[in-house]
C-alpha cells in the first residue's frame, strides 16, 4: 500500500561535484525523526499539482513546474526496520535569501509518498 503525504521534509543531500543541483539524498527529517538513506532505487522527472499552488494563490508561472523524485529506501537510525520513500526535490530558478553559498537557490524537498 502507498500513502501519500507531500509534506516538507528536511534533507541532507550529497552533492556530485560536476552537478551541486542534481544532489543526491543522503538522509532526511520527517516529523521530528532521522531517516538514513540505505539505497536510491530510482529517479525521474515529473510535473508538480500546479493547480493546487494556484488554489494557495502562488504564482505558478514562476515556480517551477517539475521536480525530481528520488525513490529510497530508508530506515529511522542504524538499526530501523527499512522502508521505501519518495522524496521530491523542486530547484528554485533564482537565488533566494536561505540559499546555498556561491548563490546556488536551495533545493525545497517535500515527502511524496510511503510504501509499506
């Protein structure tokens, strides 16, 4: 069964040093707790619920449009049973305040989605 969340989620990503905007997750803060990411099972493209940001009367000219979804598996701490998680990152075209050093905008990631 898969359970769908779209929840903001805090992650640690590893970088690849040809590609810092194509980072990889490494772990992540869901709900106060620390998943650590044990393998990355897939990655692809796909496009946001614009219509959900325009019922929030965001802009969605100017956001981004797609995001990348990492699938993973991850588990609470060393010794947590693994489970299978996809994660969405969305890349801000532009530089914001919070961004990462040598203007590089921060990626927002969001839980997308749990199977168990």
């Amino acid at each position: 069964m898969v359970r769908r969340y779209e929840e903001p989620i805090e992650v640690r990503e590893a970088h690849r040093e040809e590609t810092p905007r194509d980072a990889r997750p490494a772990a992540f803060v869901w709900r106060g707790r620390l998943y650590v990411v044990r393998t990355i099972l897939d990655q692809w493209q796909e496009r946001r619920p614009w219509w959900r940001d325009a019922r929030e009367g965001r802009d969605v000219l100017t956001d981004a449009r797609e995001r990348r979804v990492w699938r993973v598996e991850a588990s609470p701490g060393r010794l947590g049973g693994v489970g299978v998680y996809d994660l969405g990152a969305t890349h801000p075209d532009s530089a914001e305040p919070g961004g990462q050093p040598g203007g590089q905008p921060a990626s927002q990631w969001q839980l997308l989605r749990v199977a168990d």
